[in-house]
C-alpha cells in the first residue's frame, strides 16, 4: 500500500508539503496510537503503532488558508510557517478524536489495520534479522545449497531445482566449477497474497534469500551482491511445475525485481518426452516436436496418392504436405474449441469462403452459413443475424444443439486466413479418398483428414519406444545434464519485462486475492490456452 497526500497552501500545490503535512502526520499518529493504547488493541503487541503503520495506504488532501504564507525556494513546493503545525496538529486531534467516538465501528477498522500493518512490519524485521544474521553460515542452506568452486558472479550459474529428488540429481550431473543447485521442497509461499513477515519467514523464500545473497526489502536488498548472474527456474515440464515457476517468478516480481530488469532470471526447459526409433534417441520439448520427429522419421520409404495427381507424393513433398495437415489440424480444434460447429467451420472452407480487406458484414456470413446448412442437409442447424450480447456488435447466432455465434472478426482473425491458406495445400481428401502407402508395403486408403492423419502416425509410431517424463526426477544425472544442464545443448529462456504496468497488473489479477478479475480473465482466454496438462 502506498501513501498519497495531495497538500495545498491558499491553493497553491506544495508538492514537497512542510508544517502542514508536518502537523497532519504527526496528529494521525498520535490520535490513532491513543485510541488504540485506550482501547485495549495493543494488549497482545508490545510494540507501538508508528507513522509508517497509520499512512500505509493512506490517501488524503490537506488545505490550509493563511494570511502570509512563507514557501520555501521559488517554486513554492514547500510551506515553512513554523505555526501552521501546531494549529494543523490541534485541530486534527479534535477533530478525529470526536470523530472516532461518533463512529466506534470505523474507529475499530482503521485502528485494525494501523495494528495489523505494524506487526506485519515488526514480524518483517525480524525475519530479515534472522535471514541476514544465519546467511550463509546456516547449516540447513549449507545442507542444501550445492555452490560452485567459481567466485566471479558473472561466471556463475544458480539452479532453483524442483523437489529433493530432482535437486539430487542436478547435483551430481552439474559442473561444479561454475554450476550451484539449490533443491526447494513443496509448494512455494504466494508472495502475492501473503504478508510481507509470511513470505519471509517461508522456509524456502529465506533460504532463497540467504543463497542469492542480495538481502530483502527496500532498506536491505542491495543488486549487487547478487551472487550470481544467472538465476535459472528448472522445475517440471507439467502443470504442476508450471506452478511453482509462476510462484517463483511472482516473488522475484514483487520482492527483487531487478534481478528481472538486470536480465539475471532465466528458465529451464526440460524436456517432455524421450523417444527412441532404431539407432536415434533424441529428446523432445513438446507434442509438435514429437509429431515433426515422427513424420520426418517416416516418410522416405512411404507415398500417398491423392486426387487431381497422377504421381504419387514422396518424400519431401509428403513431408510438407503432411506438416501442413498438422498445422490444419491444430487450427481447426482451436475453432472447435471456441463453440463453432465443425460442420459449419469445415463447409465454409470448402465453400472458399474468407473476409475480404474491407471485411466481411454479417448479412454475407448468415447467407453463407445458411447456403452450408442447406447443401449439408444441417437440419439441426439454424441460422440467424442478431445484435450480440457482448459487445461484438452484430453477428451471426447458430442454434442448435451447441449454439454459437461468428461475427467478421472471427473471419478476419490470423487464425482464420491461415486455415483457410492451409486448406489449399492441405491434402485433398475432400476431393476423393487418397491412398497412403508405408515404407513396408501396408496400405490404407483414408476418407477424411483425420483418417489420413491417424493412419500416418500409427505407421510412425512403429518400432518408436515413447517416454513421456512426469518430472525432473525422472531422469537420472547424466540426462539431465545433457538435455537441461549443458550450456551447449540446453535451451534457456530469458524472463523480461517489456511493460512494467501490465506485468504488474497481471500478477495481481492472476495471483491476488480478488476472485472476480481472475474469474473474468480465465472466462475470456481460456479457450485460447494451450499446453494445457488436463
């Protein structure tokens, strides 16, 4: 929370304040800490409630009028008559002491918070005393830090590895001259939600702390004592490890970020799965990189005829064709994903049917669906243009048994223009049924794309041996050195920070506490989302 006060003298804005905000400080300070002394809401804290507690997340503006006002410095930022802050303290005292007893009820709120605010901030200090004093000498980091022989920051690398087994493992595979892992057990505090104490007194956030080294906090945290220059994020390939590195990076978000401006975080990419196809082993980040290994693996024996070619594809046409059906695949889900119907989707690709430059209006996209319904005999199907209720302007409204509506920008959109590219270059089993040959002699003859597809990668998944790894732990030293760990075959990925406001936007709508924004959020990307481990 911060502090905004807005302070005016015969209103001109001192922007630097002076004896009015002066007084004003010290009156709220003084009122609130009676009140609360008085009332008994000390009892269960020694310490007492101090400015920085009663102005945390303070907003207030301060006017006074004066006969001769002194300003100090031509530009009159700040008021200097030396008896305003007595009359401002004086005044305030009454003032807010009298309204405190009219109102007990927002009394026991404000002076709720001050309480809180100063044992969050008691709790804090001493948690950064005990994170700066046990350091490095601690001997749970000592037990759980494996540090490098290499002094040099620049030259040095930190693994925040997920979980003791993985954290195991990393530390046998590792360099030791320039390579250090620091294993972190369970779930990661939400530097988000939590309080400042709650973070810092987190197991795992303090020895974090004790192992960069840095120190925490506004008065604490110095850059450059960073220990390391490379801080990287290695946790699993899954959901699960996807949430702990987001746990991670929202507290180096909001509690050293200059370690992100710097350039010094990083993270991992371990692989997701291991396959292995007669002499080759190769391993492989995601589901594309697995069907591109499949395909490119596969086709130089095989063949497929298709319709309108009297000569059948090979080869390397094959192998585009077929990446282009991947790609046309991936795409047409993506729609399907969204509500609209495939049948629908599918007729007006065969129908040619794209938004122009000038785009396309709704009258044109309903008498189009329209023609599709009747032409597939879509009985189930009506089509109808109506204002949208969500903010879409007029679109076309599909009924049925899953209702849906398409307006110009779904046709207009990136994903569209290139489904509808794709279509053209896609095999053609909507013209005729295509004969798929394997490189041992099998044959299939597929009616849809699907087929087509299905068929393919049955025949080049044979004599493949897949490993799908569920965690880091899987994998034993020597393969997590080669896949993640070796700086000539690893693949690392730099966090940066283009667009501070809207970083900060984003962790508090996606890891604060408000339910209803995140709610909204997750509503109106999710169909867009991919990666997703269900």
């Amino acid at each position: 929370y911060q502090e905004n006060v807005f302070t005016f003298a015969n209103n001109i804005n001192t922007r630097e304040g002076g004896t009015h905000l002066t007084g004003f400080r010290a009156s709220l300070t003084r009122t609130i800490g009676a009140y609360a002394q008085a009332n008994g809401y000390l009892r269960n804290f020694k310490g007492g409630v101090s400015g920085d507690d009663v102005r945390e997340g303070l907003t207030a503006v301060i006017s006074v009028r004066l006969p001769e006002p002194q300003f100090e410095g031509q530009t009159k930022a700040r008021l200097g008559n030396s008896d305003v802050k007595g009359l401002v303290e004086s005044v305030l005292n009454e003032k807010l002491a009298e309204a405190f007893e009219e109102d007990p009820g927002t009394a026991r709120k404000i002076v709720e918070k001050c309480v809180r605010a100063a044992q969050a901030r008691e709790a804090a200090r001493k948690a950064r005393e005990l994170t700066r004093k046990k350091g490095l000498d601690d001997d749970t980091l000592a037990g759980k830090l494996a540090d490098c022989s290499e002094r040099d920051p620049p030259h040095r690398e930190l693994f925040l590895v997920e979980g003791d087994s993985a954290g195991g493992s990393a530390k046998q595979g590792r360099d030791r001259r320039t390579q250090a892992v620091l294993p972190l057990r369970g779930k990661i505090i939400n530097a988000e939600k939590a309080r400042y104490d709650k973070v810092l007194s987190h197991q795992e956030i303090r020895l974090l702390i004790s192992a960069l080294g840095t120190g925490i906090g506004p008065e604490e945290f110095d850059l450059a004592k960073l220990r390391y220059h490379k801080v990287i994020l290695m946790t699993d390939a899954d959901v699960d490890g996807a949430h702990i590195r987001t746990l991670l990076l929202t507290f180096f978000f909001r509690h050293t970020v200059s370690v992100i401006e710097q350039g010094y975080l990083y993270i991992a990419q371990p692989p997701l799965f291991k396959i292995k196809k007669g002499r080759v082993e190769k391993y492989l980040m995601n589901e594309r990189e697995m069907e591109e290994f499949l395909l490119a693996s596969w086709v130089e024996k095989a063949s497929l005829k298709v319709p309108g070619k009297a000569a059948p594809l090979r080869e390397e046409a094959l192998l585009e064709a077929l990446r282009r059906a991947v790609e046309y695949q991936h795409l047409f889900r993506k729609f399907v994903k969204r509500g609209l119907p495939a049948e629908i989707v599918d007729g007006l690709l065969k129908a040619k049917f794209r938004a122009t430059k000038r785009g396309v209006g709704p009258e044109e996209i309903g008498g189009a669906i329209q023609a599709v319904v009747s032409e597939l005999g879509l009985r189930t199907f009506g089509v109808q243009v109506r204002e949208s209720d969500n903010g879409e302007g007029t679109t076309v409204e599909i009924s049925g048994d899953r209702p849906a509506h398409i307006s110009g920008e779904t046709l207009k959109s990136p994903d569209y223009q290139r489904l509808y590219e794709l279509h053209e270059k896609i095999p053609p089993v909507y013209k005729g049924p295509c004969l798929l040959v394997d490189g041992g002699g099998k044959e299939v003859t597929a009616r849809t794309l699907e087929e087509l597809m299905a068929a393919v990668f049955e025949f080049a998944k044979e004599g493949a041996a897949i490993q799908r790894y569920k965690g880091l732990g899987e994998m034993n030293p020597e393969q997590l050195w080669e896949t993640t760990m070796n700086p000539e075959t690893r693949t690392l990925l730099k966090v940066t920070m283009e667009d501070a406001v809207g970083a900060d936007e984003m962790f508090t709508v996606l890891m604060g506490d408000a339910v209803e924004p995140r709610r909204e959020f997750i509503e109106k990307y999710a169909l867009d989302a991919v990666n997703i481990d269900i």
